[in-house]
C-alpha cells in the first residue's frame, strides 16, 4: 500500500489529539508516512504545544510516522494524499458573538444556522478560497476533508465558484441519525443503511434498508425514536422520514429561542476547556490522549474523517453522509448544488445514493434553506454585504425583516477585522 501524507489545516485545535489517537488506531489501515500541522503564526505556540504531545503519542505507539508543524501553507501542502480542515476563523471569541447577539434580536444564537451560521461564513469561505487555490495549484490530486462549520454553506461555496470538486465535507449529526435508528432496531449500526438526503442541519432518513427492505414506516412509529428530535410521535409520523435533530428550530423556533436564551453560550464553555486542555497537554510526561478532551465532543469528527480515509484508501466502498455535488440525486435541488446525502465512499471520491424526490412534507423546507445558501454563497463571492444581509432577510427562520437587519449591523461591527476580504463598507447595511 502506498505511503500516505496527511495535512491538518488548523493543527493547533484541542481535537488535534483525538484526530492522532484515531490514527494510531488505524494505522495498518492508513499507512501514513508523515502528518504536516499547520496553522496561523498567532497560534504558533499552541502548535509546539499539539506537535510535541502528537510526537509524544505516536512514539508510546511505536509508530514510525513523520511529524511536523509549521505556519508556511505551500510548503505543507506539498505532496499532500489527504488535507483535513478544521479551523475555525475568528476563534470562540467570534464565535460567542455569534451565538449570544441574535437573541437580543428574537433570532436564533447558533454557529452553523441563521445569522451566527451567516457570519461565520463571511468569515470562512474567504480564507477556504485561499486554501483551495493552493490545494489547486500544488497538490492537486489531494482529496480535502472538511469538518470546518459552517461546513453546508463552504461545500456550496466550494463547489459553486472554486472549480474544485475534490472536497467532501463531513457532520456527525447524521451519524447520530444513525445510530439513533439503529438503536431503535435493536441493531448494529453497520447492519442498516439510510438513505439520508437534504442540505447541511437539513436533511432526511427517507428509507433505512436492512436486508434490501425499507423499515422506516414501521421506526417511525417507535415509542422512543420521536424524543430523539424533540417531535412528538404524531409530527414523526406526518413527516414520514426521520430528520436532522436540527429540524426542531424551525418547528419549534419560539420554543427553542427562548430556552436557549437563558443557556450560557457553548463559545464561553469551550473557551474554558480548550485553556484546561492545553495546560494538560503541556506535560511533557503526557503520551496519550487525554480524557478531559471528552468535554471538547471531538470524538464523532475524527473517527468519521479516519474511517472516510480507510474507506477511500482501501476503496471499501463503505456508506458515510457527506456533503458532495447533487448531480440529480436529489430531484428538487440544482444539480449543481451541495447536498447532504449518504454515499458510497471510494477511491474516486463519494457515489451518492439515489434520493429521487424529497417527502412532499419536508421539500418545501430543503428549497428555502437552499435557496438562502446559494444566494448567501453569491453575496460572498461577489463581496457583496449587501445581498448577504437580503439572504439572511429570506432565510427560513427570520421573522422580522427589521430585527434581521438591526443584529446583521451589531454583528458587522464586532467582526469588522475579519471582513477585510469585502474592502471598505460602511458600518449600516441596509
């Protein structure tokens, strides 16, 4: 098997350790020869930090792997097999903006949906567009990973205006879809497929296939699978396909606004356990991942992207849910967009499934979210904040045109040093 080279764009994050434990793991599978981190120089520090405990990992393992961190991204990319992105700009600093601002407007504080999803994309996809064009001139065969957030909004960028289609992005939302239903079977997860189909925190089990026959209608009746979504087993049943947990925002977007109003933002808490985190792993003593890293929830991400990985390598043909191009899989959306969708992973890249047409309950819903995404994805291209204020105005979940415009400028001014991709702007949009 040939020798692997791996890159980790934005290497210096506290789930680094668990992305190394993974790969210790399957490294008769992997085959890596070397793993490249990299970073931005303000995190030099914390790079050492993850590269010294990295090395210190895989020697306890007795991997004969390569290490190195550095801050210069073409001379990390150079004979890359496999980049993984999971940086985040902006920080949590950003971050908690995202989510503790919008509510003071009766919209949803998130990282990934509404108006936080918004600005963390107006942050993101810039620097991506950066980092592809690299991909693109110096290791142009690589395949990128992405589990950077907002990461249905980056696919679509990605895809869209990039010219670049080697890139799969990855959620673990519908991985726990999964083994919800499987659990729900009383099975293995690897003894059901669903057919999962939809956009990024909106997408669909519309079949779950158990020796070739569909045994979704009978699992939405299950007694417990309904409190898995926050849906009650009546609205399970009228929808007639499992959904994204995420689906509750907006059918209980009052609900919800106002219970998580009153939580302290999750930006604030993983703050605290990313400075605990690095403090641990300064020990030079420390050779394994260590267990207060449980509190970070990293596991999911690294264990799909390194099973994703095997699955490519060895050209295993195994079915994960990823973010890939359309391409007719799924009738109601633009065949050139990006879609949720499970998928074959093999050694030429994801082979979706076919979906066909969405559940007439749900479609409706898929369109308007797209509908924002690739108008969203236009504003950023063409450095427009203007349109991007009139996606967030038409995005499914804001209710008042006046409220969505009002936070859209108080966000604007705290992420202003991270806008420079969009030259000078005034500080109110309309």
């Amino acid at each position: 098997m040939k020798k692997l080279n791996l890159v980790v764009i934005g290497g210096a994050s506290t789930y680094t350790p668990e992305l190394i434990d993974q790969i210790i793991n399957n490294q008769n599978e992997l085959n890596l020869a070397k793993i490249t981190l990299l970073d931005i120089a303000l995190n030099k520090e914390k790079l050492s930090i993850i590269e010294g405990l990295s090395k210190r990992m895989l020697s306890k393992a007795k991997l004969d792997i390569e290490i190195i961190a550095t801050t210069n991204r073409r001379d990390a990319l150079k004979n890359a097999d496999f980049i993984i992105l999971q940086l985040r700009v902006g920080k949590q600093n950003l971050r908690f903006f995202d989510e503790t601002i919008p509510y003071q407007y009766g919209l949803l504080g998130h990282e990934t949906i509404g108006i936080g999803g918004l600005f963390s994309a107006l942050r993101t996809v810039p620097v991506i567009y950066e980092i592809i064009e690299d991909i693109k001139e110096i290791c142009p065969n690589a395949w990128t990973l992405c589990v950077t957030n907002p990461i249905g909004i980056i696919s679509e960028a990605v895809f869209r205006f990039s010219e670049y289609e080697r890139f799969i992005g990855i959620c673990t939302d519908p991985l726990t879809m999964h083994e919800e239903l499987a659990e729900a079977m009383n099975v293995k997860r690897n003894e059901i497929i669903p057919y999962i189909g939809g956009v990024n925190e909106l997408s669909f089990a519309t079949k779950v296939y158990k020796n070739h026959k569909d045994k979704l209608p009978e699992l939405l009746k299950n007694s417990n699978l309904h409190e898995c979504v926050n849906l009650s087993k009546n609205e399970l049943t009228v929808l007639e396909c499992y959904p994204n947990p995420a689906v509750e925002f907006n059918i209980h977007h009052e609900e919800i606004l106002e219970t998580r109003a009153k939580k302290p933002a999750r930006a604030k808490v993983v703050a605290q356990i990313e400075n605990e985190l690095f403090e641990i792993y300064k020990d030079e003593h420390l050779d394994t991942k260590p267990k207060e890293l449980e509190k970070r929830i990293g596991t999911n991400y690294a264990k799909e992207v390194i099973d994703i990985m095997i699955s490519m390598v060895q050209n295993k043909k195994n079915y994960f849910v990823v973010n890939t191009i359309n391409r007719g899989h799924i009738t109601d959306i633009r065949e050139e967009c990006a879609i949720e969708i499970t998928s074959r992973l093999t050694s030429k890249g994801p082979l979706p499934v076919h979906i066909g047409e969405l559940p007439q309950s749900v479609k409706g819903l898929v369109q308007h979210q797209k509908a924002y995404e690739e108008l969203l994805c236009d504003a950023i291209y063409e450095k427009n904040l203007t349109k991007a204020l009139m996606a967030l105005k038409l995005h499914p979940l804001t209710r008042s045109s006046k409220q969505a415009t009002n936070a859209f400028n108080e966000l604007l001014k705290v992420n202003k040093p991270y806008l420079t991709y969009y030259g000078d702007f005034n500080d109110e949009i309309n």
